[in-house]
C-alpha cells in the first residue's frame, strides 16, 4: 500500500504501524509530499509520525476505529460488494428527507436506519439527506463538530455500515445524499495543524481561524477538500452532497473554492455515467451560488432556502421574534413574494441584520428547483431551545405548500407524522471542561433570546439525546396515521402532475389576503388558511377538490371555504364562471 502525506514544513515524517516505524521519503512529484509503500491489508492500524513527535491519524484517513484521537485504519473500498445497479438519480423532481442516523432510530447506526428504509419508500421520497458522518467526539452529537473528512463515524457502524446503508437504500429506489462541513473542524479530535497551514488568521469565523482557501499553501487545503468530497460521491456511491454554511468559506482568489468544486464534481458525474449534484446552505441570498459557471456562477446545483422557512413558519406559527421579524411583519404576503421570486430579502432591508441583504433571483437562470423548500430542518428544530417541533396541524398546512411548490422539497425525520418527540442539541465531550462550556454557552445564547436558561436541556446529559430520538410507534397511531396520509397524497399528487413540480417561478401566481393565501399553478389552486377562525378563499375559476385537510367546501363564487389552519388543493373545471 502506499502511504503518503503532505507535511511541508517537517523535516522527517515516519509511519509507524505493526510496532514499527518507517521512514517517508520526499516525493519528487509533489512538494511538500512524503511517501512510502508497505505491505498493509485492511484494517492495518497506523499513524504518522513528524519530526518525532506524538503519533497523528492521517489527514486522509478512511477509518479511525478508536475515534478521532486514535491511528487510522487501512481500507479497501474495491472489497466491498454492492448488490444493486445504479443509474443514479438527480435532483430535477427530488423529494428529499433529511435524516440524523444517531437519533433516527433508538439504536443510532445504519444498520438500524436500513430497517426503516421502507417507510421512506412508500412515503414517496426520492432521496435520503444524511447529516454529517465524520467522526467525532464521544458516541452521540450532530455531527457538525467532525473531523476526518475522510472517515465515517465508529459508533453509527463505520465505513462498510455506511455502505450497506447506501446500497439498501438504493435498493428501495432511494438516492443518498450527505451533509459535509468543510468550513471549521472539531473543535477537539482535530490533528490537522501539525501537518501543515490547513487553517489562516487571515479570517476569523465563528469557529475561530478560517479554513485556508487563499493563503499561502492553500492550493493543498482546497485538493484536500475536494478531494473528500469526490471520495465521498465515488467511494461511496452517494449522489450528492450537502454544503454546509458556505458564506463562511472565505476565499478571495480569483477562483472560489465553490466554483472549483462544482466543476470537480460535474468532472466526476461525466466520469462516472451518473448524476450528481451539490446543495449549499448559503445564508446570503445570492443566485450566483446557484447559477450556471457559464452565466458567472458558482455552479452549485441548488442551495436552501430559509426565507420560505422563515415566511412558512411565522405563518403558521405567528411567532416573529429575531430574523423572524420582517417575515411575521409582511405576513402571508412573504410567502406570496418568495413562490413567484425566490427569495424575500433580495436587496431589501433585514431589520434582523440592520442593512440590505440578499440580490434578485433570474428565473431564467435560476429556476426554483435550485432552492429547497422546507417547513422544518435540524437547524431550525434542533436550534430552538427545548427542540420543540411544529404541531400536526401547523404541519398540516406547511406540508400542502411546501410540496406543491417550485422548489425542491425537503422534509426533516418524523414531520411526515407529526412526531412528537423534540430534537434537541446534544453533545458527547470528554473533556469535561469543554462540555462544561458548550452547556454554558448554549444555555446563554437561548437567554438573550429570551428563552430561560433552565429551560436549555444540558447538551452534555445522555438524555438530551435519548429525547431526540424518533418513536417509531407514533406512525401507527391514529393521531399520526391521518397526516401521514396526508404527505403521502400530496407526495403522491406531486409526482403525478407536472404542474406541481414545475421549477419556473414566473409561472406561480400567489395572493395573500388577510391570514390566507392563494396559489396558481397550471390547472391547480392551492390554498392556505393560517387563522384560528374559518375562512372564506374567493377562486378566479370554478374548481373541484382533489386534497383537503381538514375538510373543506366549495362555494358558488366560485369560492372555497376553509376550516381554521386548513389547507387544500383544487383543480379547475373549465368552466365559465356566471357573472
């Protein structure tokens, strides 16, 4: 096998495995690069050791089975043997449903996750959106902490785990995607300094230094990344990956890292015969994210849209305190905005931010697909301080716009039922000190939020975790069986009518008036009570129900008569309206 690292300035670089050590000797190719070749079958522990310091996992390792503080681990990808021929399957008509392995199921590992896998299938789901793998401290957390971009979490099942995950998975026609952070790491378990300049005091980010994307030495850190990124897409068989907080990838060369690896990953698709695609979560409102390379973009396939979140949920739920002020202040009109434009701060003034924020959006050059619509995510349960999910009924609402929209639906475990169980932060520190001040520090960002410290579950408490963990008897239940129809109709009624996946944003018409909302699409009308009172919705056309929840009227008018925080979806008859 060959062994090699990039470690610039050390002056000697062994790897010591087996209870040996052996020399790397500079490689001629590449600056900076030291190499070796031994005899290594998988599963050989090793670690490398620079200028005879303390043993290091490999900046590239592919499984550290002891955790991030451990050696490495050699692994065969070609071993595996994959059951299921794959086409792959690309984001243009993609549902997708974001999932946390460590609290899908009670167990917290893939294999466990496989078992439900059929849920996800009659549900209607195209793709399963998995939250970070890396490994990281402890056994349970986000995962958002990780390091070894290479590695898979030990606890969730590691490398072959994750793998047969995939391939059951595609077995039920599902494609995977994965959430990848490649904007901070650790902050404990990560080793990378020692190797080299992977991160610059240049920028600052709320992590602390930056990811080196633009100083000297970053044209490695920027290969590094990227190359995880393929090794993930190929090694793995995923479809796509997700970015998070991009707008803290600080880069000011020429050249952005984004636009770098968009073109890297679109290499790989031709390469391979398969979709796939890249989705950032971009806070800054900016179309260029997703826009073509050809057009002078970044070529980012699509990106998260948190202002329809935002408008969604102050909708449903009237709450507007924080960023939730300008969507709660124009009402059900930010969601009318955001359908027909995208966004709803594109140059306008964020009271939140106190300046303008965001650019208008090109529906011709950016369709809706390109932004994913969703009522829930883990950042926006999760960063709440008890977790606390929207309620059936709310859902009940949102779920209607949300998959009748232009945009890429997504869902978050458990909302197709309603679940009840919170989502909260959880950590697994060892060291006490750092858990000690991550519980601190949670517990008073909430309080200047206006949320009681007490009220903060300690991330640190084993039971924070055993909490957000999804109770798979709900869905069975009454309660829950009725909205879980209800996703499934309108998944269903998605996929069948074009009309209701169609991405062009300047064919949506929407209409608020009061605390109700009105939307035109093709042949549809889907419309939208967000009152605690019935309410009368006048319709341009006469029309026939095809969904409703709850149960709903139409009117001579034409109208339709919706039950308080009711939602429906009509089809027009064609014919003429009298007077």
């Amino acid at each position: 096998m060959l062994f090699e690292v990039w470690a610039p300035h050390a002056e000697r670089v062994e790897v010591a495995t087996g209870g040996r050590t052996h020399r790397l000797g500079p490689d001629p190719a590449r600056e900076g690069w030291w190499r070796t070749e031994l005899s290594a079958p998988a599963g050989t522990r090793y670690a490398y050791v620079l200028d005879g310091g303390p043993p290091l996992p490999d900046p590239r390792s592919r499984r550290q089975p002891d955790g991030p503080d451990g050696p490495s681990a050699v692994v065969d990808h070609d071993a595996f043997a994959w059951t299921t021929p794959w086409p792959g399957r690309g984001l243009p008509g993609a549902v997708l449903y974001e999932l946390h392995v460590g609290t899908f199921t009670e167990a917290g590992t893939f294999d466990a996750a496989v078992e439900r896998l059929p849920h996800l299938a009659r549900l209607g789901v195209t793709h399963v959106e998995l939250m970070p793998v890396c490994p990281f401290p402890g056994t349970n957390g986000w995962g958002y902490e990780g390091v070894s971009l290479w590695a898979v979490h030990e606890p969730y099942g590691g490398p072959e785990a994750m793998k047969r995950f995939v391939d059951a998975a595609h077995r039920h026609g599902l494609g995977v995607v994965l959430d990848v952070v490649h904007n901070h790491l650790g902050p404990s378990g990560n080793h990378l300094p020692p190797f080299g300049p992977y991160f610059t005091d240049r920028h600052h980010t709320p992590w602390g230094d930056a990811v080196n994307l633009d100083a000297p030495g970053s044209d490695e850190v920027r290969a590094f990344l990227v190359g995880s990124a393929l090794a993930w897409l190929r090694d793995y068989r995923l479809d796509g990956l997700r970015l998070d907080a991009v707008h803290a990838l600080v880069d000011t060369r020429a050249l952005h890292f984004l636009e770098e690896l968009s073109t890297a990953v679109d290499g790989l698709s031709a390469a391979l015969g398969r979709p796939l695609f890249l989705i950032a979560e971009s806070d800054l409102n900016d179309p260029r994210t997703t826009a073509p390379r050809d057009a002078g973009g970044l070529g980012l396939h699509a990106q998260w849209n948190d202002d329809f979140h935002h408008a969604l949920h102050t909708a449903v739920t009237g709450e507007s305190q924080g960023y939730y002020a300008d969507f709660a202040a124009a009402g059900p009109g930010a969601l009318a905005k955001i359908l027909g434009h995208g966004f709803f701060h594109d140059g306008t003034y964020s009271s939140f931010r106190g300046r303008h924020h965001g650019r208008p959006l090109d529906p011709a050059t950016v369709p809706g697909s390109r932004l994913l619509g969703y009522a829930q995510t883990h950042d926006q349960v999760g960063n709440r301080a008890t977790g606390d999910r929207l309620t059936a009924q709310q859902l009940g609402v949102a779920a209607a716009l949300v998959l009748t929209s232009p945009f890429t639906p997504m869902l978050f475990m458990g909302e197709e039922w309603g679940a009840t169980t919170p989502w909260q932060f959880f950590t697994d520190h060892a060291d006490p000190e750092l858990g000690a001040a991550i519980t601190r520090g949670r517990r008073r960002e909430f309080a200047e939020h206006g949320w009681a410290e007490e009220d903060v579950p300690d991330p640190q408490d084993p039971a924070t975790r055993d909490r957000s963990c999804l109770d798979w008897a709900e869905p069975d239940k009454p309660e829950h069986r009725e909205l879980l129809e209800w996703y499934r109709a309108l998944i269903a009624l998605r996929r069948a009518e074009p009309a209701l996946s169609d991405p062009q944003l300047d064919s949506v018409t929407a209409t608020a008036g009061g605390r109700t909302l009105r939307v035109a699409r093709g042949p549809f009308r889907i419309v939208a009570n967000f009152s605690d009172a019935a309410a009368r919705i006048p319709l341009s056309d006469p029309c026939e129900i095809v969904l409703c929840r709850p149960a709903c009227k139409v009117l001579p008018g034409p109208a339709v008569q919706l039950p308080a925080r009711g939602a429906a979806v009509l089809r027009t008859t064609g014919a003429t309206v009298d007077g």
